[in-house]
C-alpha cells in the first residue's frame, strides 16, 4: 500500500473521530432533532404563547361536566317525567341522526327492525280501554329483548377481553375480532337502554289506563282486595307473612303465583316483577311504598342482571346528554373567541 493511501485513510479517521466526543464511544453522540414540516411548523405557530387560553378552554369543559351533571340531577330528581321524556327521545334520535348522516346502513337496518317490532307493544299499550293481559304481554316482550341485548353485551365483553389477552389472535384476525365484539356490546348496550326508556314511560301509561295508579295525585279507582294493581285482574290469596311467594288453592295450578308486600297489597307475579325490574318502578304502584326486591333476586345471575342494568342507566348519560354538553362547550368556545 503506497503512502499517499494512508495518509488519506489517516486524515479520515482523524475527520470521523472529531465528530464524536472524547472516549470514542458512539452512543454518546448527540442527537440531532429531524426538522420539522410545514404543518408542524403552522401548528407551533399557532399555539404559541396560547398557554393561557388552553387552561381556559379545559376549565370551562371541567366546569361545565360538573355543573351539567348537578344540573341533570336536580332535573330527574324534581322533574323526573320530563327527565324521562326528554333522555327518550334523545335516544331515539341522536344515534340515529349521526348514523344517517355517517352513512351507517347497518345501524340503521336494525333500528328500522327494532322500531317496526316496538310498535305494535305501543299500539297495544297505548288502546283504551286496556285488557288485563296487555301489561304481562308487554313485559314479557320487553323482559325477551332485555335478555337479548343482556347476552349481546356478554358475548362482545367476553370477545373484547379474550382479544386484549390476545387469545383471540390464536384462531382469528385480532382487529376483526375486535371490531365485531364492540360492535355486539355497542348493540346490546344502546338497544337495552332504549328499551328501557321504552317500557318505562308505557308502564306508567298502562298502569294510569287500569286506573290504580296515579305518578301525581290520587289514583282514579279504588284498589279492592284479590285485585292485581298492575293490571286490575283478580288474584289468588297469598300466604301471610310475605312477600315470599305462594300459589294460593284458589289458582289450582296456575303457573303465576301471587306477592303480598309490606303494604298488603297483592300482585301477580309477573307484574310484579315487570314494574319494578323491567319498568324501574320500586314502589307499590297504589300506595307508593318502596318494594324490597329481594326477593325477586334468587339466582346469582339476578345481581349481574341488576348490576348491567345500572350500566345501562350509565350508558344514557354518555349517549343522550355527555354529546350535548361536548356541543353546548363548542358554543361557548366559538362565543369567546378561544381556539
């Protein structure tokens, strides 16, 4: 190798060498940051020195979570029919309009489905005047969609577990099984709350048409011993000492056996537990006394029945009203000039 070569390898190792620090070591080198584009560059443009502002618009979005939620809590506690009426019918509109106008054909399939199948129970429930059999056969309908969206619910949890611990991965695409589990708990979620609206307001709607029942005042008519407040059909005679239940001798073998609570009035069975667990009454629909569910909860499943339905309630304020608050917090941002 002639000289002049390395002299030439020399000077270049001594160039490379001077770029590092003292040691030599190469992961000491300093970083030098990528430069920037353009849409990041028009961004720190715009937010610099906008600290102040950005502590703002957060305070207002905190204060007005909080007020909100105060506010909506004095509304159902003294208003609660409006309250109802009012989270009913944003259920029913806002998904469906964001669906519309988002393109979603499926979702809007289904709730097609749904509304076309609700609407004969509300023709039944709203006839005057109303048969005996119509509150058990609305509560059995609405008692066979909880059930529905219930296993919905479980199934895509179970789905979107199994996937976060990736076992799902193991036999499927992870991403379309995700997707398909909160597709399914979204279902079983949204359906579940709206049908509990539902039969909410058509509970107080038959219960008002049998005439034992009154939300402000006193009843129509005058509740007479064997008569079933919920739907104003005779019942058996119950054993003393409930509310446990008993088939009275009078019923034979009658599949629906009949509840005395504290107060002594009597109550099928069935609708019984259709005004308190499906309708989310807990009083005496003639007297107002609270009703000890207790009873009705036997089963294990009866608790994570009772404890998906309080997610359900939850899932109203992030559908109905949480959107409206995001959109009322826009306003007040656009109003004040904060961006």
């Amino acid at each position: 190798m002639s000289s002049t070569t390395l002299a030439g390898a020399a000077n270049s190792g001594a160039t490379a060498a001077a770029d590092y620090p003292p040691g030599g070591d190469i992961l000491q080198a300093p970083l030098v940051n990528p430069p920037l584009s353009d849409e990041e560059r028009e961004f720190m443009r715009k937010h610099a020195g906008h600290e102040g502002t950005h502590l703002a618009m957060v305070l207002i979005l905190l204060a007005s979570l909080v007020g909100m939620q105060v506010l909506l809590i004095e509304w159902r506690r003294r208003r609660p029919k409006s309250y109802t009426y009012a989270s009913l019918a944003g259920l029913a509109v806002v998904p469906l309009v964001l669906a519309v106008n988002a393109g979603f054909t499926r979702f809007v399939t289904i709730y097609g489905l749904f509304a076309v199948a609700n609407s004969w129970v509300v023709y039944r429930a709203s006839r005057r005047p109303i048969s005996a059999g119509t509150p058990r056969a609305v509560y059995r309908w609405f008692s066979a969609v909880y059930q529905v969206c219930y296993a919905l619910g479980i199934v895509g949890y179970t789905l979107l577990v199994l996937t976060v611990l990736g076992i799902t991965n193991l036999f499927f695409n992870g991403p379309d099984v995700f997707g398909f589990s909160m597709l399914l708990l979204f279902y079983g979620l949204y359906f579940g709350v709206l049908s509990r609206d539902l039969v909410e307001v058509l509970s107080d709607h038959m219960a008002s048409g049998i005439g034992y029942y009154s939300k402000e005042g006193l009843p129509q008519k005058y509740l007479r011993e064997n008569v079933c407040a919920v739907c104003g059909d005779h019942v058996g005679r119950p054993a003393t000492g409930l509310p446990t239940p008993d088939t009275s001798p009078e019923d034979g073998d009658d599949p629906n056996p009949t509840y005395m609570l504290n107060c002594r009035h009597k109550f099928h069975s069935q609708c019984l537990r259709g005004w308190t667990i499906i309708g989310k009454k807990a009083s005496c629909p003639y007297c107002g006394e609270r009703v000890d569910l207790a009873p009705f909860q036997t089963h294990p499943w009866d608790r994570a029945q009772a404890y998906y339905l309080q997610l359900v309630d939850l899932l109203r304020y992030m559908v109905v009203f949480q959107p409206m608050i995001f959109l009322a917090v826009q306003g007040v941002y656009k109003v004040f000039g904060l961006e």
